[in-house]
C-alpha cells in the first residue's frame, strides 16, 4: 500500500497462487473481501497477465468500513479474497482501427482510465487517447505527473486535469466543468467511430453519457462504470 494523495491509495494484491488467478482486463471491477467478510468492489487499474499483481486505487471514505480497514488497521502481506472480473469498461479492437478514445473520469474514476489507456497505448492504438481526470480541488487530483510525463512520450494522447476550486499555483490544472470540457473536445469529424469511457460517481457518469448520446456519440460506444457507495456487504 503506498499513498497517491492524502486520501487516496494504490494497493498492490499479489495472488498467493497464480494458477488460481482469474483473467482480467484493465478497466474491469473485482469484489475485494477482507478476511472479516466485507466486500467492496474495485476497478483494475493495470494489466495482470503483463505484471503479475493487481493494483487498485482506493479513496478513503468516511463511512466505508472496507476503507476504514483498509486504512487503519490492514498491514503489507495479509491475506484478503478476490472475486472477478466483471464489467465491459475496457479497451476492444480487435480489427485495430484508428478510432478515437475519450477517458472521462474523476476521482478514483481515474483508475480504470489509467488502466485503459496504458492497454491502448501498449496495443500501439493509432487513434488519438484523451484523457480528463477531475477533482473539486487539486488536492484530490493525481498521478499528474506520471500522466503528464507519458502524454509528452506518446504523441497521440493527451491528458488534462481539471478542478472545480484552484489555487493558481499550477497552471496546467484548469479551472472549470470536465463534463464541458469533454464535451468541447469531441471532434464532429469523427464522431461516428469516437470511443467514450466514463468512471466516477453514478450521477456524474450518467449526466455525462447522456449529454455524449445527445452530441451524437452512438450509445454502443458508451462505455461506463458508475461507482456506487453502498453499506458494506457481509459474506
């Protein structure tokens, strides 16, 4: 477990048999349980098969007693379960056609994108990948760095972090609405091949994919994955 913000973490789950691993997809969601039942799930935010371990971006919530475990109490090398994968929020291109991507996301929405967009690029995608990460302010941002590095290492993606409320102190952080934003950067020339993921909150992932359905995007290029909160599940 290794911090990415102040409340947000990257844990890193390592199968104790890897014949018993199931396959997965970067962008897919598994259920994590914790060895006193509860369960949560979680998206893949890297590519088992390439390196061998899962890793998971995890906000702490203040009523999520898997959080709360999670932040407070679990320690490196404890035994938890896994359930998975499921989900259809992930990169597909078989006839490897040049279209466009659209990663929208925010907060740990940010995690399946991440993973798409490293599985697209490592597929050598020719299409241009546009990434927008949102936050209310900078502080729940991040991996900027990292994204910003691989944007100027690949010359067809392109990443932007937003926030609601800035400090000014970073001028590549926009002040402003990722869903105008997204929506500004939808070429009209491509739009029938135009491939959209969006991740985050239930209502800003269902607002969003309805303002892209209504701009002309066709809905079977509409790829969602709504993070729900919930009570805790006992198993």
């Amino acid at each position: 477990m290794d911090k990415l913000n102040n409340s947000i973490i990257r844990l890193i789950l390592t199968p104790e048999n890897s014949d018993t691993m199931f396959e997965s997809r970067p962008g897919q969601y598994l259920n994590l349980i914790n060895p006193t039942g509860v369960t949560r799930s979680y998206s893949i935010a890297n590519d088992y098969s390439l390196d061998g371990h899962l890793e998971l971006h995890i906000a702490n919530m203040p009523q999520g007693e898997l959080t709360h475990w999670l932040f407070n109490e679990a320690k490196p090398g404890e035994q938890v379960y896994i359930r998975g994968a499921a989900g259809d929020c992930f990169y597909v291109n078989s006839d490897h056609q040049p279209f466009p991507i659209l990663l929208v996301g925010t907060g740990t929405g940010l995690a399946p994108l991440y993973g798409i967009a490293h599985d697209a690029l490592r597929h050598r995608h020719e299409g241009n990948i546009s990434l927008f990460h949102g936050g209310s302010i900078p502080e729940r941002l991040y991996n900027i760095d990292e994204l910003r590095q691989l944007a100027s290492l690949q010359p067809g993606f392109h990443y932007q972090a937003l926030v609601l409320t800035g400090d000014g102190t970073d001028d590549r952080i926009l002040q402003g609405d990722i869903e105008q934003a997204a929506l500004n950067s939808i070429d009209p020339l491509t739009i029938g091949q135009l491939r959209v993921y969006i991740c985050g909150a239930p209502e800003f992932v269902q607002g969003l994919r309805k303002k892209i359905f209504l701009k002309g995007v066709r809905s079977s290029h509409i790829f969602c994955d709504a993070f729900v909160t919930r009570k805790a599940a006992q198993s």
